[in-house]
C-alpha cells in the first residue's frame, strides 16, 4: 500500500479492510516520516498496538 491510500483509510468514516500478513487489522496512527503505521488485530481480544511498514499493509477488495 503507498502512504496516500494508507492516509484516506485511515480518514475515511467507511470500514475498509486491510490486512497485514494475511491478519485483518486496524490503522490507528501513520508516522508519515519513518513510512509506517501504527496497526492492531481486529481478531482477538487484545488491542495490542504494532508499528508496521505501510507498504506491507494490503487494502481487501
């Protein structure tokens, strides 16, 4: 995923999935600097922060 898409989901008020090594996931924050987003699962019960690569992130059509 490129750093624009990442911003406009990130703002966008519609659920859109993104998925981080095949696991559904959550954008809470882009450090738009160091290129990464900080992520949680949306599986689970914890909502256990990560800071990932925004170009490992993928938007499910």
């Amino acid at each position: 995923m490129d750093m624009n898409r990442a911003k406009q989901i990130l703002s966008s008020p519609a659920n859109i999935e993104v998925e981080y090594n095949g696991e559904s996931i959550w954008i809470d924050d882009i450090k738009e600097a160091d290129k990464t987003a900080i992520v949680h699962l949306l599986s689970g019960g914890t909502k256990e922060k990560t800071e990932v690569d925004i170009e490992s992130l993928k938007e499910v059509h």
